[in-house]
C-alpha cells in the first residue's frame, strides 16, 4: 500500500515562506508523477504544481510565482514564498503510481497577520 506523509506545515505571518514535503513509501512500481494541491472548507482542491517523472514542472494559476516544486527520488517537495492570508488552507501532496493517484493526509498551512 503507497503512503504519503506530509511535513512543513504549521503558521507563518504575511510575507513569510514555508517549505512542505512529502515523502511516498511502499510502492514496487516507480512513482510516476508528484505534486501539490490545497484545499479550503467547503470547496475543491485546486491544483498548485506537478513534477513529472522526468523533472519537468506544471505550475496552477493560484500560486504560480510563489512556490517552486522539487523532487527527489520519491519525496517532493513546495517552496511557498510570500505567503498571504488567503493561502491558509490544507495543502496535499500526491503521488501516481501505475496509473492510481494517491494523497497525503494534508498538513495545515495558516497564514496571519
């Protein structure tokens, strides 16, 4: 069974950065793809960054410019820059392992003021 478990979260003030990770374990096949999404109450995840398995990087509307994504080997890794009160939310890490996507358990971003 594939497992994700996320770390980095936490609070930080306006202005400030965080660096989330998450590491995917008890795979036999390779992890294809990785990335991150968020979520707020109530409402859908929205897509922030994928890393393919090649290295090449997606980035979504909602942050981009703020965050760069990384991997290494099976953990991958968001750079959250210039945080905004607005970005508090659950942030989500995924992982695609022959062709089913699995997720993190999500880890609290809050940003104050």
């Amino acid at each position: 069974q594939v497992q994700l478990v996320e770390s980095g979260g936490g609070s930080v003030q306006v202005g400030g950065s965080l660096r989330l990770s998450c590491v995917a374990s008890g795979t036999v096949f390779p992890v294809d793809h990785m990335g991150w999404y968020r979520q707020f109450p109530g409402r859908q995840r929205e897509w922030l960054a994928t890393i393919l398995s090649g290295g090449a990087t997606m980035y979504g509307d909602f942050m981009r410019g703020r965050v760069t994504v990384s991997r290494e080997k099976d953990r991958v890794d968001l750079e959250m820059n210039n945080l905004k009160v607005e970005d508090t939310a659950v942030y989500s890490c995924h992982a695609d392992v022959n062709n089913h996507r699995y997720w993190g358990q999500g880890t609290q971003v809050t940003v104050s003021s």
